[in-house]
C-alpha cells in the first residue's frame, strides 16, 4: 500500500472518530440546552460519520490491483462512493429543513446560553478538521476525501449559523424564539449547496471528462527531453481513485526501425512514471514525423 492510500485511510478514521464524538456532543447539547440547531448539527455530523465509512470502504477497495475484470483497476469507485456522500448530505439537509420547519410553527422556549460556548468551539474544531483533510484531499489526489472535507466546512457553517440564531434568540429574547430554527434551515440549504460543489468534480471523474490541462502541459515538457521524440501529439488523461492514467501519441524520426521507436516509447514512458508517481499506467503510440521524411 502505496504512502498516499495510507495517508488518505489514516484520515478517514479521523474523521470518523472526529464527528462521532462531536455527534455525541452535539446531541447532548441540543437536547438539554433547547436547540434544535444544535440537534440539526448533531443529525449532520452523524450523517458525516456514514460518509467517512464510506469514504473509508472506498480507499480501501480502491487500491486493489487491476484483475481480469478490471484492466484499469478499481479506482473508479472512488467517485461512486463520493455519490454515496453526496446522498447523505442531501438526506440530512432534507431532514434538517423539514424538522426546522416544523419547530418554527411551534412555540418554544429560547436555547439555553452555554449552547453558544459550545457551538463556538465546535465551529473551530470544524475549520481545523476541514483544512486538515482538504490538504490531505489535495495532497493524495482523492475525491472522495475532498468530498469528506467538505462535510467538515459543511458542519462547521451549520454550526455557526446556529450560533448566529441562538445568539439572536437569546439577546432579543420574546418573540424571536424561532431565530434558532431559522439558522437550522438557513444551513440546510448551504448543505445543498455544498454537495453540488462535491458532485460536480466527481461525475466529471467518472465521465473521463478533461480537466488536467496543467498535467497534460507537464507530460508535454518531460516528454520532449527525451531523446528521439520529435513532437507529442494527442495526450488524454484520466482519473483512477489516486492515480492517473495517460494515453500519449509521440512523433518519431519515420526513417528509423520499428525497435528504436519500441525503445523510445518506453524511455518516455518510463521517464514519466520516474518523475510523475501519481501517474500509474502510460500508453504510448509512435507515429512518424513526416516532416523529417
């Protein structure tokens, strides 16, 4: 197991470990401090807890090596398991929002005042989770962590828009009890919108769509330095779980034997391998460079 997949697993257990204690936390607030925002947080991390497992199964399952029935390998279940996440939040948010709707037609007492200690060091904690897997998104190329990174940004602009209607609830007090389950639905949407965010780069994943100019200019460049490559032609990239697979057409001096072009294929091939380890498999095709004819 290769130190991005091992870095990506490591993760995920924190961040399941990491929403099960705030789930917990949160829960417990909500109910006795008179939240319901802070209960709608609570649904939301547990939801993220699902999604972190998945995120988990898929690294895991990701990684397995190309068989008989999977040339490629089995890293296109990366983006398959960020559809899964994708639903949880669409679940929760629908959940957060009808529940929301519900306690502001029905009167309520106001939450009480230590929920808002505890929504504050929440919303830090959250932050810090979401820089710390967003980096480590960027960092293994994965999707579907990426995508858990955002639960965590996810959580944490629900957790402050309950802190913003607590706050309100509490120092404006009668009549704006309802402040509180205003801020809960308020989230829902921002949920909504942040799963369209992680939706969109993974259906792009699994339609193979373009979307790595800056890699194709850098296989371009090593691949030139190779002596006997006269041109790169055609050059498709496309995502598989944490690595890339390359389909690259160079030109060849037309004149020389078919083994010296055999040779040079693979001194690029290995070339790229050599200085682009995200890169996991590379097909080269030579054609002749008719301008040297």
């Amino acid at each position: 197991m290769n130190s991005n997949v091992q870095k990506a697993i490591n993760t995920s257990w924190l961040s399941i470990i990491g929403n099960a204690l705030l789930a917990i936390a949160k829960g417990i607030t909500g109910v006795f401090g008179n939240s319901y925002a802070l209960i709608a947080d609570a649904i939301e991390s547990t939801t993220d807890v699902f999604s972190s497992v998945l995120v988990l199964i898929g690294l895991k399952y990701s990684t397995k090596p190309p068989d008989e029935n999977h040339p490629y390998g089995h890293g296109k279940v990366e983006p398959l398991i960020t559809f899964a996440v994708v639903g949880f939040l669409v679940i929760s948010a629908t959940v957060i929002a009808y529940e929301s709707i519900e306690h502001i037609k029905t009167p309520h007492r106001v939450p009480e005042s230590y929920t808002l200690i505890v929504l504050a060091v929440i919303v830090i904690i959250k932050e810090i989770f979401y820089r710390f897997v967003s980096k480590k998104g960027e960092e293994t190329k994965s999707t579907s962590l990426k995508a858990d990174a955002w639960h965590h940004r996810s959580d944490a602009i629900t957790s402050l828009m309950a802190f913003i209607g607590i706050s309100i609830a509490i120092f404006m007090g009668d009549g704006y009890e309802t402040a509180d389950d205003w801020a809960a639905l308020f989230a829902s949407g921002f949920i909504l919108y942040n799963a369209y965010l992680i939706l969109r780069p993974a259906l792009g994943e699994v339609m193979d769509e373009h979307m790595h100019d800056d890699m194709i200019e850098n296989i371009r460049e090593i691949s030139m330095t190779v002596e006997g490559v006269v041109d790169t032609e055609k050059c498709y990239v496309r995502k598989m779980g944490m690595a890339f697979i390359v389909d690259l057409h160079i030109a060849v001096d037309a004149e020389i034997s078919v083994k010296k072009g055999h040779d040079i294929a693979h001194e690029v091939k290995d070339r790229l391998l050599n200085e682009l380890p995200e890169i996991a498999d590379v097909l080269i095709h030579v054609e002749p460079d008719d301008e040297m004819v």
